[in-house]
C-alpha cells in the first residue's frame, strides 16, 4: 500500500514537472516576444511604436533577455511561492487575471458537462433499449452526422439562428452592460441568459459521444448472464435497466466524463471566440496574439491542474461504483 501511494505521488509530481516544463518552453517557441508583437498590426507590418532601445529595457525588465534555463529557473522558484507572475499586457498579477475570468469559464463547462452527460446518457438507455428499430435507426445516424460538425461552427450557426435572426440570446458577452439588477435572482437570470448558448454548443458538441458510448456498453451489458439471472428471478425490466444494466454501463461514462472536460477546456477557446464569452478561453486566446508569456504560463497551468483533479476525482468515483477496483 506504502509501495502504491509512493509510486502515485511519484506519477503524479512528474506529471506536474512535464506540465511546467510544457507550460514555460511552449510559448516561448512562438516567433516573436511580447513587446516586438505588440509593435506590430494586423497585416504584420512595423508600427513605430516604442523604440529598440526601450523593447530592449523592457525585456531586461521582465527577465527576458536571460537565457532560457535561468528564466525557467526563476519561474519554478516563483510557483514554490505561488507566484505566477505579472501579465504583461494586463498590468497586473497573472493569478488576479485568472481569478478574474475563470468563473466564467468553470460556469459554462460545468453547465456543458453536466447537460451533455445527463443527455446522452438518457438517450444511449432510449437507444439502447429499441436496438435494431426504426427509432434507433433514426437517433445514432443523426448523432454521427452531428458529431462531424466542429464546436466553433456549432457555435456560428447557432448565434446566426437564435442571435441574428431569431433575437432571442444576446450577440456576445457575459451579462447584460451596464444593467441595474432588482436583486441577486434577476442577476442570475441574466447570467444564465448569456450563458446559454455557449452551453449548449459545448454540450452538443460532446453528446455524441456520450450516447454512443451509454449506448454500445448497455448492448454488450445486456448480454452478460447476470442479466439474464436478474431476468429468471423475476425482477421487474425497469429494475434490470437500472440496478444492474445501467450502473455497470455508467463506468466508462464516468471515465469518458473525465476526459471530456479537458476537450471541453481546449475547445472552449474557439467557443467562447464566438460569441466573445469572456472566459479564460478568450483571455488564453488575447495572451497568445500579445505574446504574453507569463498569463499563457498560468492559464495553461490552471487549465492543466483541472484536468488532473478530475481525473482523480473521476477515479474515486470509478471506486464507488465499482468496488473491485482498487484506487
């Protein structure tokens, strides 16, 4: 057990090193710096904006004129602190700036995560459940020519109907600007408001699979003998499907949950670029065009912790259904 706990902790660090390591290296290999990309429009043509001597001063100023291997010595000594230093283009701490938009962030994954597994779930059983029918039929090739349609274009078509010409979500944002709330319901409701669409593409966007995968594993569960026991002692077909086909299907959901909340954090990049959400997406998305290294560094690292926290509260869960796996 001291053996397997050591041997965890051990995965685990390492895991975090290759993180930090990515996190630090990766920007860096991007063509440019902060201060020469931000001298520069659209079309990549020199503005004259600061001059070489003070590109040079600010570089020296944020230790970027050092070679590679001391800045990544000084970034490692910063987060035993918990120091992830200062934004560049922000003008303030790179923590402060997450803290800032993260919520927007987690609100709309959780909403997705939670809509798509319930969803799919709900229509794999349905599915699973009328196998070979017409229904069933119907159902899986439109799950599967939906899946083909990326999240950014989901996203589109939906702000063209239900923004542009239907009217009924707002364009862009988060909440309504400038709005004075009768009270912290009305505030909620108006979140939520923004939130909706968004939501629904990233859970659209993930349901495919989730059915699918509910649906495949309840055909090959129905199989198994001790359904057709539970089915001789007569319990009832609404009892088999629940206590004993779906529980045992629901543990590779659980695991599919776990992984589809990081392909939800790399896609929420492009999603909340739709529809101008302002999520740690999009602040990701503006530090990669300024070339601002340290915000990249802590989002990139926040977005890399949450996977792994998942994946281990995914894990525990896997435990309780399943009490032949040891965690």
């Amino acid at each position: 057990m001291v053996k397997d706990r050591n041997s965890f902790i051990f995965r685990l660090l390492s895991t975090l090193f290759v993180i930090l390591a990515i996190n630090f290296f990766l920007p860096r290999m991007m063509p440019g710096d902060p201060f020469s990309t931000t001298s520069a429009d659209e079309v990549g043509e020199e503005i004259i904006v600061m001059t070489e001597e003070q590109r040079l001063y600010y570089m020296n100023y944020y230790g970027l004129d050092r070679p590679l291997y001391e800045q990544f010595l000084v970034y490692m000594k910063n987060l035993m602190t918990g120091d992830l230093g200062r934004s560049i283009y922000y003008k303030m701490p790179v923590s402060d700036v997450i803290m800032l938009h993260l919520p927007w962030t987690v609100l709309i994954v959780v909403g997705a995560t939670v809509i798509s597994t319930i969803s799919g779930v709900v229509l794999g059983t349905l599915s699973a459940k009328n196998r070979k029918k017409g229904s069933d039929r119907i159902m899986m090739t439109g799950m599967i020519a939906f899946a083909e349609i990326p999240s950014f274009l989901l996203g589109l078509i939906l702000l063209l109907v239900f923004s542009v010409y239907l009217r009924l979500f707002p364009l862009a944002g988060a909440v309504t600007p400038f709005a004075d709330y009768n009270g912290p319901a009305e505030q909620a409701w108006d979140i939520l408001y923004h939130a909706f669409l968004p939501v629904a593409t990233l859970s659209l966007s993930q349901l495919t699979g989730v059915y699918l995968l509910t649906r495949n594993t309840l055909i090959t569960v129905t199989t198994k003998d001790y359904i057709r026991t539970a089915r001789a002692k007569g319990l009832g077909e609404k009892t088999v499907w629940i206590r004993h086909a779906l529980r045992n299907a629901l543990l590779p959901v659980v695991t599919r949950t776990g992984f589809m909340i990081g392909i939800m954090m790399g896609g929420v990049v492009l999603v909340e670029s739709v529809f101008s959400y302002p999520g740690i997406g999009m602040t990701l998305r503006s530090a990669v065009v300024g070339r601002d290294y340290p915000l990249i560094q802590g989002i990139l690292l926040v977005i890399a912790v949450s996977i792994l926290i998942c994946n281990m509260l995914v894990d525990k869960i896997y435990g309780k259904l399943d009490p032949r796996v040891v965690i």
